[in-house]
C-alpha cells in the first residue's frame, strides 16, 4: 500500500488524506500506511516520491535554502539505501529539486545498492509548461499541445533553466509528419529566445503571484506523467521528454557529477540521454549558465554532507515548515 510520510505536527492532517483516499474505493487499493518514519515508508518502497522540502523564506539567501534542505535529503538518502528495494526508482519535486536530488542519490548509492540512475528531479513539469506556451502561440493554426514534441528543458529547475524550442522540437502533423518549430518559427526567433524562455523560467513565480499558493494540479500532472512515461509506457519512437538525471557520462559537454536536465528517451524502465544534437552558440551560452549555478549549489550542499558524515541521526527527519506534503509512496 502506499506509505505517505509527514513529520509528527502533520501527521493528523494525514490521517485525513488518508479517509479521504480509502471512501475513493479505488478498486487496488486496500490501505494506506500513514508514518513519520522514513525507514517504515522507505520499507521494500519500488517508487518513491520526494515532494515536501524546506521552503525559501523572506529574506533566506539561496545557500542557506540548500543547506537547510541538504539535512533534510540526506536523511532521505539514508533510509532509502538502508531499506528500499535495490531497484527501487526516486523523483524528487522539492526545490531546489537537482540539487535535492543530488544529495540524495549520493547518500543512496554511496555502497553501490541503489544505482544513481534510479534517482531523477522533476523538469518534467518544466517541459509540459513549454509545450504549453508553444501550442498557445501556434494556437491559430489549431495545435493542441499533445502535438508540441521534443521541446527541451536543460539544466536546472530554477530561472536559470533553458527551455529550448528550436533545438529539436517539431509540431506532428495529423498525417504524422514532423514539422521542425525552428521552421514554424522562423519569423517569430525573438519570441522563441527571449519572450518563451524567460515565461517557462519564470512560470512557478506567476503561478505563485496569481493563485497566492505554488503549482499544485499542473505539478501533480508533471510528477504523475513524468513516472508514466519513465516507469511504464516509455516514450515512442524519436520523442523525448526532459529529466533531471545524474550526468555520468558529460553530455553535452556539461561537467559530470551533476544532476542537469536533458532531452531523455525512456524503455525498459530506465532514461536514455539523447545524443547528438547540434546546438546554436546561443543554446551552449544557456547551458553554460545553468551549468554554473548548478555547480555553486553543489558545492554548498557538499560542504554540509562532509561536516557531517558519519554524525547525523539516519532516524531523525528535521522539522520542516511547509505547505506541501512530505510524500514518500510504495506503488
């Protein structure tokens, strides 16, 4: 069954979601197993979800933000190395999500159980918000955003990212031909990199300023459509979605150790990188960026897990003072 974790202030409020899920009558599913433990949501778990994280507060400086939520992911780390399946598949959605991610996976795989291809950050939602503003761009000519393919979303989930339009995306006809955005959008480049790119950076932020609370239905949909496609049905043949992943093999030229969002085919259950695109001197200048702010919050989570390597209670979760559920699911 599935086992959402909160800390011990939230747990009540669990036990709501959990009436609420059980008068569902969903046909498989018989229980829901409500705990402040990781090892016991962690226990055998084959998909995991990381959700809830330390929130930036007024005035925080983003490397306080990392170290807080370093604590935090390595305890998460943790307790998935010790208990989850050795197969088990990890996505994080927290923010800063790649660098959530990264320190998760390191404290997981640290023995080899868990192979740090199984971990990936959400840029999925990233991705389907880019599809998104293209077919409402497009939208005179009756494109529907399940027909915007291979949009890119690389490097970081954060306004540094580099929503790429032009790279490899196509718009498939209803015939099945491809028909390359950089074509359809020959006339329209200024758009394409500059109104386009700083509108999906900067998406979250507008979401938060017009609903006064952070992406809940759009980023649910992400997190959900991200592990059908990874996990399930795979993509189909020459498409691609964007995942954060762990860049062992230096794509693209961006430095390895990193978690960094690439263009991905998925089957079997696993994420393949693609390779081999060409990019514009504009879209490496882009990557270079990300790349660069992706290093600097690496280099302040590693900090912490050094200090405290070996002395942190694998049982103890820190408090956390969020309006996102902590949930950590068995599927």
């Amino acid at each position: 069954p599935p086992r959402p974790l909160k800390i011990p202030p939230a747990i009540r409020s669990l036990d709501g979601t959990r009436m609420e899920l059980l008068d569902c009558a969903f046909p498989s599913l018989n229980d829901v197993i409500c705990t402040t433990d990781p090892r016991v949501a962690f226990d055998h778990a084959d998909v995991i979800i990381l959700v809830g994280g330390y929130p930036r507060k007024k005035g925080m400086a983003r490397k306080d933000l990392i170290r807080a939520n370093t604590r935090i992911f390595a305890t998460m780390g943790r307790a998935i190395n010790e208990v989850a399946s050795p197969e088990a598949k990890v996505l994080v959605v927290a923010n800063p999500a790649n660098t959530n991610c990264l320190v998760a996976l390191k404290e997981a795989s640290a023995n080899g159980r868990i192979p740090s291809k199984n971990f990936c950050a959400l840029t999925y939602l990233d991705y389907q918000r880019a599809k998104g503003q293209i077919a409402q761009r497009l939208g005179g000519g009756g494109v529907s955003a399940d027909r915007v393919k291979n949009v890119i979303i690389w490097g970081n989930h954060s306004e540094t990212q580099y929503p790429d339009a032009l790279t490899d995306g196509y718009i498939l006809g209803d015939s099945g031909e491809k028909v390359p955005l950089r074509t359809l959008l020959s006339n329209d480049l200024e758009w394409a990199n500059n109104d386009f790119v700083t509108t999906v950076q900067n998406r979250g932020k507008a979401v938060i300023e017009v609903r006064g609370n952070s992406s809940a239905l759009s980023a649910a949909m992400g997190t959900a459509d991200c592990l059908k496609t990874w996990l399930v049905t795979g993509t189909k043949d020459g498409e691609t979605i964007s995942m954060a992943v762990y860049n062992d093999s230096g794509y693209y030229g961006v430095k390895e150790g990193i978690v960094f969002s690439f263009p991905c085919e998925c089957r079997g259950g696993e994420w393949f990188a693609k390779e081999g695109l060409e990019l514009s001197e504009f879209a490496q200048e882009k990557l270079k960026v990300t790349e660069s702010e992706l290093l600097e919050e690496w280099e302040a989570a590693k900090g912490l897990l050094v200090e405290n390597s070996g002395t942190a209670s694998e049982r103890e979760i820190p408090s956390v003072e969020t309006n996102q559920p902590r949930l950590m699911s068995r599927l």
